[in-house]
C-alpha cells in the first residue's frame, strides 16, 4: 500500500468514536491501523465473547456476511472522513465474493481497502483476512449526505 501512515503503538490513526459510524452493536471496526491517499487499513475486534456468537447459529457459530459487508462499508466511510467528507455516509452499491468462514476461533479480522474517489462517490476494494486467511473480498460504493437538518 503506498503512501500509508503506520498506526502509532497506543491507538487509531483516526478516533473512530468521533466519526459519523454507527454505535454500539452496529459498530464494526475497533481502529485504523493506516491510512494514505488512495488505501485504509482497519480491524474488527471478534474474540470467543463477542455478542454475534449467541445469536449467530448458536450450536454453529459463523461470523455473518452481511457484517462483514457492513464492516468493509465502515472502512470506506472512515477513507472518506480521512478526506474532508461530513454528514451522513450511505452504501449505495456492494459486492461481495466470501471465501472462507470466520468462527469463534477469531481474534478479529483485518480489513486493507483500495480506495478511490470520483466526485461524491467513494469506491472501495476491500480485502478482509482473519489470522492471515483471506475471508471475503467486498467491493463498496458510497456517498455521503449532507448533515440532517
């Protein structure tokens, strides 16, 4: 990836809290781990506590697609941050190919986007691997709203 800032030791290179992702549950990535013109970094902190896993095929428990989706969206809006974006991020378009399952054996996933903007749109290539196995390959497109009200 060219051009990337590396993650100081203590924390994300962008304070996610502060961002316009959503909370709580919805949530996905824990930080950023690099950030440069055209590339973003990031990673979903799972563990065998994570909430998804009771409610998740419980007797079978496998990480969802539709977060892992959700979590490749989330880094694409954190690109658009990074580049001046403000008010309300919305996926327009996905695509996804998943490649291998991602169970309770994870410590969490990391996620490395290709990024690129044309206008108000931001489009991502984001591959997503869990302990060095690549999972899913999510391409996303975004806009970003202007502010409510």
């Amino acid at each position: 990836m060219p051009e990337v800032s590396i993650l100081p030791p203590d924390g994300s290179l962008i304070d996610v809290d502060t961002t316009f992702l959503p909370l709580a549950q919805m949530r996905q990535i824990t930080r950023v781990t690099a950030v440069g013109e055209s590339a973003i970094e990031g990673t979903v902190r799972l563990g065998p506590d994570h909430w998804v896993w009771a409610q998740h095929f419980p007797d079978d428990p496998v990480f969802p697609g539709t977060l892992i989706i959700e979590a490749a969206g989330q880094l694409v809006a954190l690109w658009a941050w990074e580049q001046g974006a403000r008010g309300r991020p919305r996926l327009v378009r996905t695509g996804a190919q998943f490649h291998n399952p991602v169970g309770r054996w994870s410590p969490g996933l990391v996620l490395a986007g290709a990024m690129r903007r044309r206008k108000h749109l931001y489009f991502g290539t984001v591959r997503v691997a869990s302990e060095g196995t690549q999972v899913a390959t999510v391409e996303a497109v975004l806009v970003v709203l202007p502010p409510a009200g």
